[in-house]
C-alpha cells in the first residue's frame, strides 16, 4: 500500500525545490549580434523573393506579347493608301521609265533574311521558336504574304512605270522581304537589335531598289511591305492559337536588358535606321516629281540626358518627268550629309520627344540627258517621338523639314520611321 500522506509531502517538497532553484538561475541573453546576422538573412531572402517575383513577371509579360497580335506594319498600309491619294494624277501618267536593275538579285537580297532565320536554325542557334512552330508560321506567312499580293496584282491592274505590264500594285518583291525581315526580327531578334535591324535594312534595300530601276510606283513598295508584315504576325498569331506556350522557347530577363533600360534614360547614344518619304515641292522649272522614297542611318552622341549631336546620312531616288514631254521620265536620286544638335526630354518612363536643327550638303543626280550632278547647301528642323520596345531597340517617328538652296526640289517634308539601336 502506498503511503499516501508521504506520497503527497514528497511531490510538494520535489515541486518547492523546484521553484527556488528556478528562482536562483541566471539566463544569458542571446548573442546580438547573432540577432543581427539573423535578421538581415531574414530581410534579404524577402528582397531576394521580391526580385524573383519582379523577373517572374516581367517574363510572364514578354511570353503574353510574343502570342499577342502585333500591329506593326498597318502604318505602311495607311502610308501606301496616302500616297496613292495624293499622287493619283501622276501615278496615271503616259510617261514611261527606262527599267533597270535586276529581278533575280532583288529576290536573293529580299529573302536572305529568310535564309539566314534557317541557316542559324539549322546551326543550333535558339530560336524564339519551336521547330514546328516556327515552320507551320513561316509557311503560313509566306503563303499568305504570295497569295495576297498577287490577288491585288489582279484585283488592281496598275501600270508599271516602265510600261512592263499592269501588275505593278503592290510590289511582291517587297512584300517578300519584309515577310523575311520580319520572320529574322521574331525568331532571332531577341538576341541582338543588330540582327533585326540588319533585315530590316535588307528589305529597306529592296524597296530602294524596286523603285530606283522603275519597276514600281512608291505606293507600291509601302503597300507591299504592309502586306509583308501583317501576314507574317497574322501566321504567328493563328499559329500560337495552335501550339500555345509549347511552341514557344519561353523568353528570359537579361542583365543586358536592364542596361538597355538605364541607358536609354541616362545617355541614349544611338545608330539609327531611318525610312519613309519625301513630300513637297512636286513641280518647278517645268518638272514633276513623283514621291521620293528616303532611307538613311543617323548617329546620336549624348552629351548628358537632354543634348545630343548627330550625323545625319541619307539616301532618297525620285521619278520625274518633264511637263513639256510627257513621254519619257527620268530619275532623281538625292544623297543628304548633315550634322545636327537635338534636345531630348523624357515625357514618359520610355517614351522620349525631341527636336533638333541641322545643317549640311545635298547631291542630286539625274539620268535626265544633259543633266549634271548638283551639289547645293541645304538646312532644317526636325520633331521627333520614340519609345522604348519590349524587343531590343527603340522604334519611333520623325518628321523633318528641309530647305536647300537651289531651285529643284527646295523646300520637302521628310517622315521617316526610326529603328534604333542604344548603344
């Protein structure tokens, strides 16, 4: 039998033991400084997440817009349809241009984008694409970019300027290269903004072409190359419908990317691709001039945020014909070399307007018989409007005014759209 009155004294005397040794022990407080280390690991794994977070979005954001429905490419459409509008009594003339150039070497420059989009494939070189992907959408893109330009060929009947046929709307060879470059800047661009820039300069020489050996009309190589590019993110787009996200190697950030950023809003010095047309001074000493298609690159150093100094070169070729015989037309071709100062400012987190003057030297030459090459001063005044693109570069819109001094083609506006490279 247990005693129970010696149980309970024992449990009571153990349980008062207890209470005074416990009353007699000395806690050491933690290390401080371990404390510290502690927190700091504890505040630096949330900012490590936070910036995991940030990347996971910004790359979730860049997978969105590649299967969006991109809309580049609608403006050489609105700028063909403009053209055509406005010089539809000189698109209609009797005149006939001597042809020139070559129809096979124009198609080798208008598809080596193409060809060099497959030659890095087949190296191994990443593509944005999936093999599959990437071939059902070139297919359908260049399908639709033959079938589209050739209904309208049909559908249009327009004469060419050298008299050829009635196939010259829109311009195929064009509308070719532009599906290329097109095709390059979306599979590869992502890599370097030299790459898109260097096919989209290859279907810029191919509309420079086109139009310089009197094949085609300007409205025809700017409806052309609006056919090109909307066909081809039309196939991307029903393409993605197919595949979804398997089709796609998932866009990463950079760190180039995050210096392209800082760049551009500390010191955006820049190589820019420049491309639009000439309008104004459509007639004087008794000629013509049809649209001037103009082409250049332009180099911006900045100085700090704000001033810039640029060079300016530029390409332009003109059909002309004199108003006194109608029957044989020539060809102008201008080459511009300027200098110019320009104030930027940041009206928006990537969006930048600017304005600049400039002042340089024109050439103009003429296969007119008799004519004689021109060398004449020339100045002017420029806006212009850019913003930072999600792909590697910013893109834009510039509009110039320009006055030479001479008595051809002296007072021209100039809207150019601007690829450019920050470097």
């Amino acid at each position: 039998m247990i005693d129970t009155k010696r149980y309970l004294g024992t449990l009571l005397l153990s349980l008062f033991a207890v209470c005074v040794y416990a009353q007699n022990v000395e806690y050491i407080p933690l290390d401080s400084t371990y404390m510290m280390e502690l927190e700091n690991m504890m505040v630096q794994a949330e900012k490590e997440q936070q910036v995991r977070d940030l990347v996971d979005e910004y790359e979730n954001r860049l997978l969105q817009d590649e299967m969006s429905f991109h809309w580049d490419g609608f403006g050489e459409l609105m700028r063909g349809g403009i053209d055509s509008w406005r010089r539809n009594g000189f698109y209609k003339t009797h005149t006939v241009w001597q042809e020139r150039g070559d129809d096979i070497l124009e198609y080798g420059i208008a598809v080596s984008p193409l060809a060099v989009t497959w030659g890095l494939k087949m190296l191994g070189v990443e593509s944005r694409s999936t093999f599959r992907r990437m071939f059902v959408s070139n297919a359908l893109a260049m399908g639709l970019t033959i079938g589209l330009s050739s209904g309208l060929k049909e559908l249009v009947e327009q004469r060419r300027p050298n008299g050829k046929d009635m196939n010259s709307m829109p311009s195929r060879h064009a509308a070719i290269a532009f599906t290329s470059a097109t095709i390059l800047h979306r599979e590869y661009g992502y890599i370097s903004p030299w790459i898109s820039v260097g096919g989209y300069s290859a279907a810029t020489l191919t509309e420079f072409l086109r139009l310089h050996d009197n094949i085609h009309w300007a409205k025809d190589i700017y409806v052309g190359a609006g056919i090109g590019i909307v066909s081809t993110n039309i196939a991307y787009y029903l393409t993605d419908r197919i595949f979804g996200e398997k089709g796609i190697n998932r866009p990463r950030m950079t760190m180039a990317d995050i210096q392209r950023i800082m760049r551009y809003n500390v010191k955006p010095s820049a190589l820019s691709l420049v491309s639009g047309v000439e309008w104004g001074s459509n007639h004087d000493d008794g000629v013509v001039y049809g649209t001037t298609f103009s082409s250049g690159l332009e180099y911006s150093h900045f100085l700090n945020s704000h001033f810039a100094l640029e060079l300016i070169g530029r390409a332009g070729t003109t059909e002309a014909y004199s108003q006194d015989n109608t029957q044989v037309g020539y060809n102008i071709d201008t080459y511009h070399f300027d200098a110019a100062a320009k104030y930027s400012y940041m009206s928006l987190p990537t969006m930048r307007v600017a304005g600049r003057v400039f002042g340089g030297t024109r050439l103009m030459t003429s296969t007119a018989e008799g004519a004689a090459d021109s060398w004449r001063g020339e100045c002017g005044v420029g806006l212009s409007v850019n913003y930072l693109d999600k792909e590697k570069y910013s893109v834009g819109v510039a509009c110039d005014y320009v006055h030479s001094f001479s008595s051809k083609m002296r007072d021209r506006w100039v809207v150019n759209a601007c690829w450019n490279i920050i470097l």
